[in-house]
C-alpha cells in the first residue's frame, strides 16, 4: 500500500470519527457531530452556532483524536482568529 493510500485511508477514518457519535458544542444544544449541512446552515442562521463554536469544537477533536491517528500534521494558527473575522 502506497503512502498516499495511507493518508486516504487515515483522513477517512478520522472523517467517520469526527462525525460519529452525539456529541454537542458544551454549553449548547447544537449537535455538530449528527449535523448535516443543512442543519448547520439554519444553525448559522438562527444564531444557535458561531463559526468560532464550530472551530472550537474541531480542534478539540483534532487535540483528542490526533495523537491516536496522527493524521494531522499542522493547525492553522489563525483558525480562531479567523472565524471570529467570519462570525
């Protein structure tokens, strides 16, 4: 298996991780992880989640989840300050 199928296969099991499970933003009702894209349009909108909120809670998920999968090789340093420019 190449290294490229590595990665590939990684990503998607990180993707399947990241998406699974019931957990919401803490301290809010919104449920990220059952979300569909819809859903976090009308979240947007009706003001139940922030672009800060939802980058929160990926990098808390990279924090747990990367060092069992290492799948992730840098965060952008910005990413908060950058969705509270978009909030």
């Amino acid at each position: 298996m190449s290294i490229n199928s590595h990665v590939s296969t990684l990503f998607l099991l990180l993707l399947v991780l990241l998406l699974s499970g019931t957990n919401a933003v803490k301290g809010h009702a919104f449920p990220i992880k059952e979300a569909t894209v819809h859903d976090f349009h009308m979240a947007f909108k009706q003001n139940k989640l922030t672009s800060r909120l939802l980058v929160e809670f990926y990098l808390g998920e990279i924090r747990k989840l990367n060092p069992i999968l290492r799948g992730v090789i840098e965060v952008n340093p910005d990413a908060l300050l950058q969705a509270d420019k978009a909030d």
